[in-house]
C-alpha cells in the first residue's frame, strides 16, 4: 500500500482508494487530480481486490477509483465484491477501451459512474469524481429522510426478474438485524409484492394501505404506492414505495374506539336517565297511594302490615331511581349548582324532622349543635346540601344499631362574602375496615359487615363525594370498628348580605392597603399583560413572588411544583382556558391546589356572561384592563391570611 | 381624514407603567410589535374562514388595543370580537374587519412617530 499526498492533510480533504495494479496508469490519474485543481485530496492505492476490502475495512473514503482489471478479479465481478462487503461506498469504474460495455454493467451493480481509460482528462475525471461525491450524498440524504419518515422503496424488473429492495423496506418490515441483512424480503412482503406487481403491470396505479405481519413484532399498517414506468433503455420498471403508519392508523382507530365509547356512554347515560325519570312517577304513586291506604279506615291487621311492606320496599326502590338519576347526571357533567338564599338552621330542622322516625324506630340518640359563630342566612343549593346530610346521616343511621348518631356544624373560615364550613357526622355504629375506607367513596361500593351486605344502589357515597367537590368542597372520613364512624364535610357559602341580583358586589370597605409576601401565580397568555401585571404587583409589593403562565397546562405544571398563595387567571388562552384550568385545580388531588383562591380576569363587557364564575370554581374576578387599587384588594381578600402582614 | 395621533389615548398604559419612563417605552415597543403580528394572525384566520380562530385572534388583539386608546379600533374589534364569539361572520363583520385594518395600519403609523 501507498499513500500519495498532494498536499498536507486537512479536514476537507477527499480521501480516494485507487485500487489499479499498473503503475503507470496510477501515476496518470495523480497528475489528473493535481492539474485538475480538484481540491484538497489524498490516495491510498490497494493493487487488488483483496487488499482494497482490507483497506476499506479499516478507513472511510469518499471514493473508490476501481480498476476492472486487476490480479484477483476481472470485469463487474469486482464491484459486485465491493458492494456485498460495503453496499453505500461511492465506487467509480475504471475500464479499458474494450471494455466499456462493463462500465456500464457495473453501474448497473451500484457503481455511480465509469470512466473509460484513454478517453478521459483531468476535467472529466474532476468533474466525475465530484458528481460521484455529490450523488452519493445526495442518496444519503435522501435515506436518512426516508428513515425519518419510516418510508422505503423498491425497484422490480419483470423483463429480469429482479427485484431490488432499499434497506429501509426491510428494516420496516423485517425488523429483525440478522434478517435485514439476507437483502431478501420476507414471505409476507413477497406475496404482498407479488400481488400488487400483477396489478401495476396491468398498467393501474397501486395506492392502498395495507398491514404486514412481521414475525416476532406482530402487525404493523402500510401505506403502498406503486406504479410502471419506463427506464432510460425503455426497460419497464415497477417502482414502488411504502410508509409504515401504523401510529397514525393506531391513532386514528384509538380516536374511532374513543368516539365510540363516548357514543355509548352518552347514549347509555340518555337510556338511564330517561328510563329512571319514567319509573319515578309511578313509583311516587305507589308510595302515595299506600298511604292513602294506609291512613283509611278500613285496612287493619295483616292488610295493614302487607301495605306497610309495599310502601317500605317503594321507598327503597326510589332511594334507588333517585341515585341513579343523581349518578347518570353526575356523570353526564349536567349537575347544575343553584345559589340562592336559605336559612341553614332552617334546613337543619327540616331534616331532623325527616329522620326523627328512624332514630326512634332504631332507639337511638339524636344529637345537632349548630356553631353560635355560623351564619345562618347563607347562599348557595340548599337542596344539594340536604342531600349530602341526608345521605351521610341515612347512613350513619343504617349502621348504628345502638348508640348516638350526631350532626355538628362549625365554621372554619370566613371573609366579608365567603364562610367555610365544616360538617361533622358522627355515629356510634359498626365502623369502617381501614382496608375498607379508601375505597368507600367509589361508584357501587356496597359495605359488607358480617358478611351482611348492605341494601342500596353502592351509590350513595359516591354521589355525596361528587355533589361535595363539584362545591369546591372536600369530604373524609375517620373510622374504628365496633366505635364508630366520622365523616367530614368542608363546604364554602356566600354570605347572603354579600349578595346583590345576582352578582357579587364589592365590598366598599375592602382595602388595597397592606402588606403582601406570598406568591402569586398569573395564568396569561398576553405578553403586555403579563408584563403590566408582574409590574404593577411588584410595584405595590416588592417582596411578592410572581410565577407566570401562559397557559393553564403551564399554570397546573407550576401548581404542583410550588407553592401558591392565590392564582390570577386569564379565561380565554390557547392549549387550556381559564375555565378548564380552574375545573382541573377544583378536582385536584391535593388540598393545597385543590384550594387555592383563584380569581378569574374577565373584561366588562363579559362579567354579565360570567355570573356563574362561582359555579366554576373561580373565587371571584378581577376586572381587565387591570385597575390596580381592585385588583390589590381582591388579592388581600382573598390571599391566606397567614401571608399577609398589615 | 383625523389625525390618528390625536386619537390615540396612553392614559391607560402611562396609568400602567406607573411613572417609570422604561416601562413606558418597553410597552411602546411591544404595542408597535405586537399590533402588527397580532393583525397578520387576524387577517389568516379572515381569510381562511376560521371563526374561532377569529374570535381568538380578535379576543388577542383587545387587551393589545386597550394600551392604545384608540376607541375606533378598539369598537370595531370589539365588534368583530362579538359576532365570532357566537360564531357569526358575514358582510358586516368583513367590513369592520377592513375598517379596523386600515385603522391599526394609521395607528402603527402614529404609535412609531410618539417621542420617547
């Protein structure tokens, strides 16, 4: 071996593998390439076929000058042994006068051109060994995008027979490293291949997708273009390409199964709700008119006691219809929260009166302590709030056989227009198997003690936790067998003097004056906002932080990876709005998002259409374009006021 | 034709840049370069018929405006703002949309000859 430099070796430079065993024909093709003024190049000469596979094996070049004529092979079978041993080397033919007709051959065999000896110059060998480079970067290009775009392609002969697959055909279809290297396609390939040949010869265009099993790797999705065309020498050629897109097509199934199920679902939730509405009319008459029988005069012994079953198990069945009802329109997010005025001691009363009959049939003690500090006249849906009592005394009624069953309400927090409050539900009944507990609030669990299972839908708390957090409330539960059980119930009111036709109104004694060091996080996607915002609350509180977002995906992200003290949110942003942000914030499962103020930013003109803003989940709002002093009192008011320092 | 420097009202973004002469200046800068991209995204989602993306666009371009103070354009995006709200996008809405172009292309016109 050796090695001819032109000059001194340099990054750039193009190293060449002559492989020519007459000397003098080398030497000719250096000085070629030095008056030629081809660039910064180098020569590594192999005199044999051998000994270029050597050198090829331990060096890259950008190309192989091969002579046809050499002591260990002769004619195309050269470039065919360099190609089975280096497929992508960029080879240029050499050959003698006679022996053009095999230039020609081997570029048929993958070489990129030949050049006939005697009949070429320094400006034709150039100019060749550029194109060379050129095209063979080119084809790498092209292969890498193909790779990228999962995309092969595929020639076929019919005069030949032959059939000439790229890499990427096989490695999309026969994944296997040991396989892709036989160069042969597989057997479901070849039937496909053989299939749409037929069709292509036929003189129609291919265009279907299709699947292919791949041994070991299941199935994967096609898509299969092909067609005849014509080659310089007027040969026909079926040329062909296929795409795997299997995760498009898997995409596109998971979107129909999706819409399907949604579909269903819909239509189930539709059926259920309709067929429950129908049997609760019916049902009302049979309870009614079995206490129409009941109070008459003339039903008396076993009559009585049978009419009595009637109504007992009518009462059941409506318990029943009356959860699914509640469930289906849960589920169907069609549960609508009313906010109007009540009494809450009022309500209380009402439902002690309900359950009066129960306690005493069981022989139990009632007890209800209402805090001095609750308000009474309080806004919100009271009948929702009654149904959450209702359900949880039911319950703590129906699994207390002696004892006391209890209700006490304190209040836990309060502002000028909000209270929270926490109702406390006690029983001196079985208890709850702490195994039991975290999975007592899912849909259809039916308590099982003793071996006893319970009568009811297994709805009951299911429903009384979604009618809890879709308030923004929170509802748990501590538990000891044989003592009994305690659930909790966080709700928040508005106090009803807060209140004004149906929008809050602020409060004129509200001061924007004091001290804030918490964090802030605003949810906005406009840039002068965002700016005018972390700005102005700078301005007023140096020491407050700012987290920004311009999203709602964002604002969740940062949500959860800090701590938060009051969330300003813009409603209208790309990716996720303020709404559905807020939506995701109420039902997140930590309290501390779970419960952190978060005032809506709404323009005028809108604050008519966001009346229902509480309903949402939003605090309260903040009006845009920014007025400072508001916003300022706003976030006191609403901040924790562990963070602020008047 | 009015002059549309003398249409234009800071007072909302002096009120908000609080006396800081930067402040100022950065949201002048962002007017003159967001009023522009945010109308291109206008004329796109016009002429493509999207009106969602209209609605978007316009929702986009009110908070920009209001640093303007200029009422003309901001009524005409308002409107425009509106009636894609409730998916409506007819002759009147196209016309509004080509007053409020030419409008903001006055308004650039002024907003860049304000002294810093």
């Amino acid at each position: 071996m050796t090695r001819m430099n032109a000059m001194p070796v340099r990054e750039q430079e193009t190293h060449i593998l002559l492989v020519e065993d007459d000397p003098a024909d080398a030497r000719l093709i250096e000085i070629y390439l030095e008056e030629s003024g081809f660039g910064d190049w180098s020569i590594d000469r192999a005199q044999s076929i051998q000994e270029a596979l050597d050198q090829l094996s331990e060096q890259d070049y950008a190309i192989v000058l091969l002579d046809l004529t050499l002591p260990d092979g002769t004619g195309p079978e050269n470039i065919r042994r360099i190609k089975a041993e280096f497929p992508d080397q960029n080879v240029v033919v050499l050959t003698g006068f006679d022996e053009r007709v095999f230039g020609l051959e081997a570029v048929q065999q993958g070489a990129q051109d030949f050049l006939v000896k005697g009949d070429y110059d320094e400006n034709s060998l150039a100019k060749t060994l550029r194109f060379s480079i050129e095209r063979q970067n080119f084809i790498r290009r092209l292969e890498e995008t193909q790779k990228i775009a999962r995309i092969g392609s595929w020639e076929f002969h019919p005069d030949t027979g032959r059939l000439l697959l790229s890499d990427q055909v096989l490695a999309l279809t026969k994944p296997d490293d040991s396989e892709v290297k036989d160069g042969l396609p597989s057997v479901e390939l070849n039937h496909l291949l053989r299939r749409i040949h037929r069709i292509a010869l036929s003189g129609r265009e291919v265009n279907l997708d299709t699947r292919i099993k791949i041994s070991g790797n299941g199935e994967r999705y096609f898509h299969v273009q092909c067609q005849l065309t014509r080659a310089s020498n007027n040969e026909e050629v079926v040329q062909g390409i296929l795409q795997d897109v299997t995760d498009r097509y898997q995409t596109e199934e998971m979107r129909k199964a999706r819409d399907l199920a949604r579909k269903s679902t819909e239509i189930r939730e539709q059926f259920i709700a309709s067929i429950s509405h129908e049997m609760r009319t019916p049902m009302n008459a049979i309870m009614g008119l079995s206490n129409v029988i009941l109070t008459s005069d003339g039903v008396k012994g076993e009559q009585k006691q049978m009419v009595q079953a009637i109504r007992d198990a009518s009462d059941i069945l409506l318990g029943i219809v009356n959860d699914i009802l509640d469930f289906s329109s849960i589920q169907a997010g069609k549960i609508q929260f009313r906010e109007d005025p009540f009494s809450l001691r009022s309500v209380c009363r009402n439902l002690e009166q309900i359950l009066a009959t129960k306690v005493s049939d069981k022989g139990l003690f009632w007890k209800m302590h209402i805090d001095d500090q609750v308000p009474d006249q309080l806004i919100g849906d009271k009948l929702r709030m009654s149904q959450i009592l209702f359900n949880l005394l039911g319950n703590a009624i129906k699994f207390t056989e002696s004892g006391q069953v209890a209700l006490y309400i304190e209040l836990i927090e309060r502002d000028r227009q909000r209270v929270r409050l926490t109702f406390r539900i006690e029983d001196t009944g079985i208890g709850i198997p702490e195994e039991a507990q975290m999975s007592i609030f899912e849909d259809f669990n039916r308590v099982k003690y003793q071996n006893k299972t319970y009568e009811g839908t297994g709805l009951g708390l299911a429903i009384t936790r979604q009618l809890v957090e879709l308030q923004q409330g929170r509802i748990w539960l501590e538990s000891q067998v044989g003592i009994g059980t305690t659930f909790f119930v966080d709700l928040g009111f508005t106090v009803e003097s807060a209140y004004k036709n149906g929008h809050i109104i602020p409060d004129a004694t509200l001061t924007s004056e004091g001290a804030f060091r918490g964090t802030i996080l605003v949810v906005e996607d406009h840039k002068m906002n965002q700016l005018v915002a972390r700005k102005t609350l700078e301005r007023q509180w140096p020491d407050i932080h700012i987290l920004m977002a311009e999203h709602g995906q964002i604002a969740l992200d940062l949500l959860e990876r800090h701590h938060v003290d009051l969330v300003l949110m813009d409603l209208q942003m790309p990716v996720m709005d303020g709404y559905q942000a807020t939506s995701l914030i109420r039902r997140h499962p930590l309290p501390r998002i779970r419960q952190v103020p978060v005032l809506a930013m709404t323009a005028n003109a809108y604050v008519s259409q966001d009346t229902q803003l509480h309903e949402k989940g939003f605090t309260d709002f903040v009006l845009k374009p920014f007025e400072p002093e508001q916003l300022f009192a706003r976030i006191l008011q609403y901040a924790p006021i562990k963070s602020i320092s008047i | 034709m009015k002059s549309e420097e003398a249409e234009i009202n800071l007072e909302y973004l002096d009120t908000m840049s609080g006396g800081d002469v930067d402040m100022r200046n950065t949201l002048l800068d962002m007017l003159i370069e967001e009023l522009p991209r945010e109308l291109s995204i206008l004329l796109e989602a016009v002429q493509m018929g999207d009106v969602e993306a209209i609605f978007q666009a316009s929702h986009s371009m009110k908070s920009t405006l209001t640093y303007t103070g200029h009422t003309e354009s901001i009524v005409l995006n308002e409107q425009i703002e509106a009636a894609s709200r409730q998916g409506i996008w007819g002759t009147n809405e196209r016309a509004s949309f080509n007053n409020l172009q030419i409008k903001i292309h006055r308004l650039m016109g002024a907003l860049i000859k304000l002294p810093r």
